[in-house]
C-alpha cells in the first residue's frame, strides 16, 4: 500500500508540476509572493516562516479561505544557532488521524525540457499534535528540545538545503491535498535566518 501511495504520488507531482517555468523572470516573480518568507526573533531565537495556499489537488483552492493555506516555519536558537523546531500547520479540518508526509525531489534535464526526480529516501512523517479552530500542526522540536530532536531538526533542513522541492500531503475527508514549497526561495530565506540570529545572539552578549 505504502508503494502505490509513492507511486500515486509521483504520478502526481509530475503531471502538476511545470519545473520547466522555475528561472523564468515573471514566473519566479509570481513565485516569490505566492512563497514570502518572514524573519521574526524572539527570545530564545529567531524563526523563518511562509504561507503557502494548497495546492490544486483535484480540487481548486480558495485563496480567500485561510484554512486553505499552510505555514511552514523554521527555528534557530539563539545561543548557538543550531535548529531547534520545524512547524507544519494545515488545514484545521485535516484528517487528525493522517499527520502529515514530507517528500523530496530535484530537478533534472530531460533533453530540452526538465522533470521531477522523486527522492528515494522514505518520504519523513510528522503526525499532528493537535487541532484547533486554526490548524492542524505537525512538529519536530520545539519548547525545550532534546539533542535527539535537534538531531531530527538538523537533519530535515539538511536534506530541505540539498533537494529542489518539499511537497507537503495530507488527507482531509480521505482525499489527498499536496503543496509544493520551492526550496531554492527556502535557501534564501535560511541564510537569511542564520545571518539574522547570529547577530541577534551577538547583540544579546553586551
């Protein structure tokens, strides 16, 4: 079973997604604010964050609704700048029993064109850790996290800073709803953070 869902959704992935358009200059411009990511610093450290509406998934997002728009949000702490929480949140009607899968992919000639390569490492599942009347949230880390979390957080942005895309699935009512985040605009945005935290931890020494 576990196979035939890859299977459906790589099928997927490639018939949605135009990886062809990406470095073309409106395409990218309409890309970056369908995908603004933000810089906020609190105490403990700073964070990246960007919300994305859903992808099509046979169904036509609306883009008035906010429960149809995800979040994702990346933490460093602020003392040594090392990942401390990475944040999922999707829809509040979400299936609460489906979490959600995290999948890889690169882009890759393909004579004059380009297509998606699925990753094949196993796709990361994060199940929810509650709903509310906002979202549903999946997260590694947070609070006071362990060095096996860090571990965890350290290794997801690892693999975010080497593949091209992250498609974010979850079910809702049995039906499977995917969102693709471009990673290149998230390598930005991470080094944005990590500039920004490091001079936060910096300013926070005198």
């Amino acid at each position: 079973m576990k196979c035939q869902y890859v299977s459906l959704v790589f099928s997927i992935l490639l018939a949605s997604y135009a990886p062809g358009t990406i470095g073309q200059s409106p395409a990218e411009d309409l890309l970056r604010k369908q995908q603004d990511w933000g810089i906020r610093c609190m105490d403990k450290g700073c964070m990246a964050s960007v919300d994305i509406l859903r992808g099509e998934s046979g169904d036509p997002p609306d883009r008035h609704d906010v429960n149809q728009y995800l979040s994702l949000a990346v933490g460093l702490d602020r003392k040594d700048q090392r990942p401390s929480v990475i944040i999922v949140q999707v829809d509040p009607h979400a299936d609460p029993k489906s979490g959600v899968d995290l999948f890889f992919a690169r882009t890759v000639p393909d004579g004059t064109n380009w297509k998606l390569v699925l990753d094949k490492a196993a796709a990361v599942h994060l199940p929810f850790k509650g709903c509310n009347d906002s979202a549903c949230a999946a997260a590694i880390g947070g609070g006071n996290p362990d060095e096996t979390a860090m571990k965890s957080c350290a290794d997801l942005i690892q693999r975010m800073q080497t593949e091209d895309h992250l498609f974010v699935v979850y079910y809702r009512g049995g039906q499977m709803y995917r969102t693709a985040v471009n990673l290149k605009l998230f390598k930005e945005a991470y080094e944005r953070l990590k500039d920004e935290t490091t001079r936060q931890g910096s300013s926070a020494n005198y």
